[in-house]
C-alpha cells in the first residue's frame, strides 16, 4: 500500500476542484486587472477578493497535487506511462516543474493586490508586475489543465 | 517606498529566483514510495521521487531572495519609475519562459 492510496481517489477530486478554482479566479483577475487599470476603481475590492481566493486554491491544489503523487508515480507512471506511452512521462514531469515555477506568482499576486489601497493610484504602478506574475499563473494553469485532463483519460489512479 | 511596491519588488526578484535556481540539480533525498523511504542516493532501477527536495529548495532559495529584496527596497523612500516595474515584470515573464523551455528540452529533447 501506497502513501494515501486509499484516500487517493477522493484527494484527485477535490485536487480537480481546487484546480477549477484557481483558474476561474485566474480569469477573473484578469478582468477585473484590465478593467481597474481602465478607470474602474470600484473593482478593487472584488479584485482583491479574487487574487485571495487565486492564491488559496492554487496552494490547495499545489498540496492536494503533491500528496497523491506518489500514488501516481507508482499507479500511473511506473505500471502504465513508462511501457505504454513513454512521452506522457514527460507530459507529467513538466505538469509537476510548472506547477512548482508558478506557486510564488499565484500567492505573489495576492500579496501585492493586497497592498493597494483604492485612493492611492500610486500603487497601481506595480501593476506590470501583477500582469506577468498573472501571466505566468495563467500558462501554468492551462498546461496543467490540459496535460492533466489528458493523462486522466489514459489512466488515473 | 509603500507596500505595494515593496511586495512587488521582493515578489518578482523572489519569483524570477525561484524560476533560474530550479534549472540547477539539487542534492536533496528522494522519496521512494514503494518502500515509504526517503535516501540521499538514486537506486537504479527503483522508482524514486527527486521532485520534493527539488522543488522545496527552489521555492525556499526563493524566499530568501524575497526577503532579501524586501529588505533592500523598504529602506528606499522615493517611489521606482515605472520602467523599473516595467523591468521587473519582463524578468519575471523571461525568466519564466526560459525555465520552461529549458524543462520541456530536458523531458523531450535532450539529457538530463
């Protein structure tokens, strides 16, 4: 027996959903970014509400994700990906690096977000920085939905 | 200098740090998780996890970077031009993409 395999199955669910709302936060930080910076300062509330609820779910994702790996690594990986399809091993390992790469600009986000205050317009010069960091979430994001969505339907743990 | 600047600064150099340091193999223990152990070596032929100890490095190293910078950039007062943030963001963008490309050679085209 694996570490958590019995309580694999329900942890890649609640993986899945935590994934489902870091990208709709994702998405909806961009929006509100785009919008704000265009002259709508009553979305910094909401904004800033969506940058929390964007670094919480990739963090809960990021750990649900590093808890069932070993299941993966031994159920999906060594039984299956590496004789069958050895490019999905790759597929994986990178689902993994930018997972990890783009944990920092997920929470980063949020913390400069944070920051601003809604009269002080000089805050809003960071905002470069909040668009490449979202930027990078967001890549890391659509790889890992896809790849992951992808593996599943090859063979899940 | 304000919080949003500061966090900015210290996030994007922490972030960009993180990005460069975890192109670089890492001595750290692997997990092998069919004998629920972790071992400094690599045994051929054994499936182990080196991912753990890789990523924890990076993200800590990174930390430290943003500590540092944070540091640095609270004892300024006068707000960055903007260039400056415009710089900062690029970094972290580039940074970014030549990680992953250099990840995605490693897994499909080259060695590790």
């Amino acid at each position: 027996m694996l570490f958590l395999e019995p309580w694999s199955k329900p942890l890649l669910f609640a993986h899945l959903i935590a994934a489902i709302a870091a990208c709709s936060s994702a998405v909806h930080v961009g929006c509100r970014l785009y919008l704000l910076m265009r002259g709508r300062p009553g979305l910094l509330k909401s904004l800033q509400l969506h940058a929390r609820i964007l670094a919480l779910s990739y963090a809960l994702a990021f750990v649900l994700g590093a808890l069932i790996y070993p299941v993966f690594r031994i159920r999906v990986r060594h039984e299956f990906l590496e004789s069958a399809f050895p490019a999905g091993v790759g597929l994986f390992e990178l689902k993994e690096h930018f997972a990890a790469l783009a944990l920092i600009p997920a929470i980063g986000v949020w913390m400069i977000l944070r920051a601003w205050e809604p009269r002080i317009v000089e805050d809003r010069q960071s905002a470069p920085v909040v668009y490449a960091m979202l930027a990078v979430v967001l890549a890391a994001l659509g790889y890992n939905a896809w790849s992951g969505w992808y593996l599943g339907s090859l063979r899940s743990i | 200098m304000r919080h949003a600047h500061t966090h900015a600064i210290s996030l994007a150099a922490a972030s960009a740090a993180c990005a460069l340091i975890y192109l670089f193999p890492v001595p750290g223990p692997r997990y092998y998780p069919l004998d629920h152990l972790w071992r400094m070596e690599t045994i051929a032929g054994e499936p182990s996890m080196g991912w753990y100890a890789h990523m924890a490095v990076a993200l800590f190293l990174g930390a430290i970077v943003a500590a540092i910078a944070h540091r640095i950039a609270r004892r300024r007062t006068a707000i960055p031009a903007k260039p400056m943030f415009h710089l900062l963001a690029a970094s972290v963008v580039a940074t970014a993409i030549l990680a992953a490309g250099v990840l995605t050679w490693r897994e499909f085209g080259g060695t590790h």
